[in-house]
C-alpha cells in the first residue's frame, strides 16, 4: 500500500514542462501533491490503479501504474510505482488529449 | 458566457439566493449550501468569482465565511429577516444582474432545490474542496481556497468521457533523468 516513505520522483524534463500548465492547474497539482507526498492514497486525491498487464509490468521495470484526477473534466497525473525500492514516478500530467499524444 | 465585468456584493448574492428559496425551504443550512454550489459552479465553468463572499469549512460544511454576523447586520439593515433559522428575504438585490448569470444561477439552484437539506449537507460534506480544506474532516475552522472548485467536476455542465489510454503507449522510464519531486 502506498504511503509517505516512498519517495516522489519526477523526469526532469516533465519537470519542466509543468510550468506550461495552465496557473489554476498547477495550483490544484501542487495543491493535491501535498497530500499525495503524506498519503499517495489520501480519499481527496481519488487515486486509481490503471489495468496494465504483467508484462508490460516487467518491461517498464515497474509493480503499479497509478493516476489520479486534477480535474475530471480535463487534466489527470499517471504515476509509476516500484515497491522494493519504494519509488513513485511521476509519468505525466496533462489533459485527455495530450496524455493520448504526449504518450503516442 | 461568463461576464467579467459582474460580481455580487455578499449581501446582493444572499438575497438573490433568498427570494429563489421556497418560503417553507428557507433556512440557514439551505441558504449557505446553495451559496456554496453556485459560486463554486460558476467557478468551475467560468474560472472566476461570482460574488465577493468567502467560504469556510466548518463542521457543518462548507458555509460562506462570517455568515452569521453577516446575516445579523442585514437583519440590522433591514434586508432579510431572521426568525430562529429560518431566514427570509426582505428586498430584492439592489443591482441589474446579467441574464446569462441569471440562467446560469438558477438552473444550479433549480438542481438542488430538489435535495432536502440532509442530503445538501451530505454532498457538501463529499466535496473534495471541503475534504482537502479539512484534511479529511480533522481540522475545521480553515478557509476554502476557490482555487479548489476546479476539483468539483460533478457541478460541471458536462460529464467529460474518461478515456482509458493504451498501455502500448506507456513511457520507459529514464533513469538518468529522474530528480526528487519538489513544490
């Protein structure tokens, strides 16, 4: 289960690309990030595991893949998670769109 | 739709609430739970303020900031009147509110008019604005950011589609590039 002693990674360069994100957007990420970094599974954040098989699993070298909702309407954060290492990586934040494009 | 130029005054935003509320309907907890999902609809669907009022988080729920006194001073005034909970209008607001705001603030208000006042409290209660602000109901008393309405999806005119993506496209992950998360 996650909690507070994994440790919150992120790509630089997706790093960077958060201050293109609309202000209220970043608000509310870095807004729900506090949570996130005290309880990954805080009942605010509405975090869900997406179904990816086993094997891509292996592949990507990591257990989980998690997201949660920025804004329902538009914006979600996709997360990895490796569970020896107690690791969580930030993957993306984007809208329906551009996670389609961003991860094409 | 949107207007940028309007804004209720607090006093304005309250009586316009009253005289949609049904006489027998008419009460304190009503009136502060559908002043909370009009403002904070009009936010999430037009990224600005309705109305200068703020919105605290109480353990009855979200309530706008200072209502109490808020509502003795119109009483003073002469604006509403007050008997025990139940609160009722006495004038209407005294400002032209554009058409579009009126549409937009009554087809909210029709929507919940049909919840009994458990049920608005119930749902206030859910919000994630209300859970955040509190910390899952652990500390009470705090301001809620309006910031946080974009959260409230469920007062969005339309349901966005939640597509699944493929796990095809699920990035590798670049060890070299990763850094610790910080604010």
């Amino acid at each position: 289960m996650l909690d507070s002693s994994y440790k919150i990674l992120i790509d630089s360069k997706f790093e960077k690309s958060l201050k293109g994100l609309p202000k209220n957007i970043k608000d509310v990420f870095d807004e729900k990030m506090e949570y996130f970094r005290n309880n990954p599974s805080h009942p605010s954040l509405n975090t869900k595991q997406c179904s990816v098989s086993r094997s891509k699993l292996k592949e990507l070298g990591v257990d989980q893949v998690y997201e949660f909702y920025i804004n329902r309407k538009d914006y979600r954060c996709l997360f990895y998670v490796i569970n020896e290492t107690k690791e969580i990586i930030i993957v993306c934040i984007a809208n329906h769109t551009q996670i389609k494009n961003k991860l094409k | 739709m949107g207007n940028k130029k309007f804004k209720f005054t607090k006093e304005d935003f309250i009586l316009y609430i009253l005289n949609k509320l049904e006489p027998d309907k008419s009460d304190k907890i009503r009136l502060n739970k559908m002043a909370f999902f009009v403002e904070f609809a009009y936010l999430l669907n037009f990224g600005q303020d309705l109305s200068d009022a703020n919105y605290a988080a109480i353990n009855k729920g979200p309530v706008i900031d200072g209502y109490d006194s808020l509502l003795k001073s119109m009483q003073t005034k002469r604006l509403i009147k007050i008997d025990n909970y139940v609160v009722r209008p006495l004038k209407s607001p005294a400002v032209d509110i554009p058409t579009d705001i009126r549409i937009f603030m009554d087809s909210i208000m029709d929507k919940y008019s049909k919840l009994k006042n458990e049920e608005l409290y119930t749902l206030s209660h859910s919000t994630d604005s209300y859970k955040i602000t509190t910390n899952n109901e652990k500390k009470m008393g705090r301001k809620i950011s309006k910031k946080l309405a974009i959260l409230e999806t469920f007062l969005a005119d339309d349901e966005s589609q939640e597509e699944e993506f493929s796990e095809d496209s699920l990035p590798k992950i670049n060890r070299s590039n990763l850094v610790q998360y910080a604010r």
